[in-house]
C-alpha cells in the first residue's frame, strides 16, 4: 500500500487542481464573453462582524409570491431596457420556452418570498461602507445558460462605484 501512496495522493491533487483551473477558466470565459446586465437593488444590510465589511445585495427582481408555486431551482426570464436594466418577465423551471430579447438568469429558492441569482453578497475594504451606501444596481455578467457573476454596484447614474476615484 505504501508503493501507492503517492500515487495516489499525486492523483487527487492533479485533479483537485484541474477542478479549480477549470473554475478560474469558466469564469474568466463569462467575464470576457458577456456584456454587464444592471439589476435593481431592494434594502440590504451593509455590514457583518464577523467577515468585515460587506453588503447582502437583495435585487427588487427577486421578490416572489407565495402563492407563485415556484420551484426550488429555475429560471428567471427577463428582459433588457435601454440602459441595460433587467426586469423580471417570468420564472420558469426549464430554459425554453424563451422568446425573442428575452435572457436567462439561473436562480434557488431562498425561502416562501425570495430567489437567490447566486451573487447576494458584495465585500469590499474595511471602512469603504459609506462609498456603497447608494449604490442602485448590481451589476452582472450572464452567459447564454444563465450562469451569473457578480462583477460591481453602480449609482443611479448608471455609474459603477469605483473608490478609488473617489479618493
């Protein structure tokens, strides 16, 4: 068994490593090839003790109805205006039917009253909550099967908040 040993550990590193490469790709591959898509924020919390400072994003599209009979996993449809604001037209369990200039955004259920587009936490340094306080939008890059990823908040210039800048 000792002769396998490394092996075998050699092995679950190689593929520990290529899972994550392979991560790191997909989403490098979503941040290159999709445009920002900008959805309206609700009231959040703006700090936790214990990770720093941070902001629980809660988007006015997630809002569900009880009686809505949502299912644990879907779609949520939406569609573009012209500022490139997303605006929910309907959950559906499966990607079709999809009509034309209408997107897909993968969501969970988060309890009776919400769905969770997987990008509901925004970190930033400690001591920069005041730069975010007003931030309207999050702003998301979607691919064609609904797989997001959170990449800024923006104002309600449609701005994206950069503290640097506003150092």
């Amino acid at each position: 068994m000792k002769k396998y040993k490394k092996i075998i550990i050699t092995l679950n590193c190689a593929l520990v490593l290529i899972g994550f490469n392979y991560s790191i790709y997909k989403n490098e591959k979503l941040l290159d090839g999709t445009e920002v898509v900008l959805f309206e924020l609700a009231p959040r919390d703006p700090r936790s003790l214990m990770q720093g400072d941070y902001m629980v994003l809660n988007y006015s599209n997630s809002d569900i109805r009880e009686e809505d009979n949502v299912s644990s996993r879907g779609y949520m449809v939406f569609e573009l205006d012209d500022n490139r604001i997303g605006h929910k037209l309907r959950i559906q369990e499966d990607k079709e039917p999809l009509n034309q200039n209408e997107y897909l955004l993968k969501y969970t259920k988060r309890n009776n009253w919400s769905i969770n587009f997987g990008a509901e936490s925004y970190f930033f340094q400690e001591g920069h909550a005041d730069h975010y306080a007003n931030a309207k939008f999050g702003a998301l890059k979607i691919d064609e099967d609904g797989n997001s990823l959170l990449i800024g908040l923006y104002n309600e210039k449609l701005e994206k908040i950069n503290v640097e800048e506003q150092k």
